[in-house]
C-alpha cells in the first residue's frame, strides 16, 4: 500500500483487459477487492477513493465503471463483520462517492450498479446497513427530474433486491417516489417511470 502505484497499475491492467461490448463484472475480483479492505482498512479506501471518483465520471467508459463496481462492491463487502465505529469512519469517504454515483447515474450503466450492490449485500443482514440505506434515499435529486427519476428507478431495484422484507425502508422510498410524482416539472415519461418503480415495491 505504500507504494500505491502498484495499485493503480493492477487497476488501469484491470479496465484495459475488458473487451468493448463484452465487458463482465467478476465475482473474483469483487472477492480480491474485499481481502484487500479488509486487510489494509481505512489506509486503502482513503487512497483508493479519489481514483475512484474519477472513474465514476460522466465522460467514463462502460470498462471504468465495471472496475470501480466492482471495487465498490468489494469495499460493502468488506464492512461484514466490522462494527459501527469503523463504518462510521468509512462513512466520510464513502458517502460523497454514493451521493454522486447515485445522483448522476447513467441510464447504460444502471444495470452495472445494481449488480455491485446486490452482489455484495443480498447475504447479509440489511439492519446492519440502515445507515447506508438512509444515506442513499437522502441522495436522490430534488430539482431535477429525469436525475430524480434514474435515481429513484435504481435505488427501487437495489431495495426490492435486498430488503424486500424491511417494510419500514420501502415506506421511505415509496415516499420519496409520491412526492415525485405530484412534482409538476415531471415530465409524463419520468411520472411513469416513478410509478413504475413504486409497483415494483
């Protein structure tokens, strides 16, 4: 870790290494980004973050946000069995990237980032992540509608897939959608899609 170009190197190998239009999110890379958090902890995900942030832009590839899913995925994997002190202090350096990720998220890549959350929570007990899942209902866009509306259709599908039996959490996110679709800058397409993803609940 104190040479963290390695690291960069294996992850810009890792990204090349994707064929165009056939990119695929591993499980095995998942599972190696999870040894190596929880191995090396908070020093790791503060350096890994701001590349992170890179790779998540708007002007990324497919190939980029398939590694930083992954890496993203191996990273929730990784808080399993740590307790709610070492989340909170990985909490500041991962909520800035969720709240991006989930209010700029494109359409092509949906599919991506709902694999990477359901991949690396569907086992586990979803109570330990309320925090997390507060935090993302909180990052949904107010103001734009079609950002709102993406956000919203994701989010629908990473809880109805996780913790379909939590009524409580649905409840928010039904919320949220309600007030989505009385929103007069809602277009009638995102007033379907909003209404889609509540049935989806």
């Amino acid at each position: 870790i104190d040479n963290f170009q390695n690291i960069e190197i294996f992850i810009s190998n890792s990204v090349n290494a994707q064929i165009c239009k056939e990119e695929n999110f591993s499980k095995i890379r998942v599972n190696f980004w999870c040894s190596l958090f929880r191995f090396f902890g908070l020093t790791l995900i503060e350096k890994i973050m701001n590349l992170f942030d890179k790779m998540i832009e708007s002007s990324s590839n497919t190939a980029q946000q398939v590694i930083a899913a992954e890496i993203f995925s191996g990273l929730l994997h990784s808080l399993k069995d740590h307790n709610f002190k070492y989340m909170t202090e990985c909490s500041k350096y991962l909520f800035p990237l969720i709240k991006k990720l989930i209010q700029n998220v494109d359409l092509e890549f949906h599919s991506i980032w709902f694999y990477a959350f359901s991949t690396s929570l569907t086992n586990f007990d979803p109570r330990r992540f309320y925090w997390l899942f507060d935090y993302m209902l909180e990052s949904i866009p107010t103001t734009d509608p079609i950002k709102s509306e993406r956000s919203i259709s994701l989010l629908s599908d990473i809880f109805s897939e996780i913790s379909f039996s939590i009524v409580n959490l649905r409840n928010k996110l039904s919320d949220i959608i309600y007030k989505n679709l009385t929103l007069n800058i809602q277009t009638k397409q995102t007033k379907e899609s909003s209404a889609l993803s509540l049935l989806s609940l």
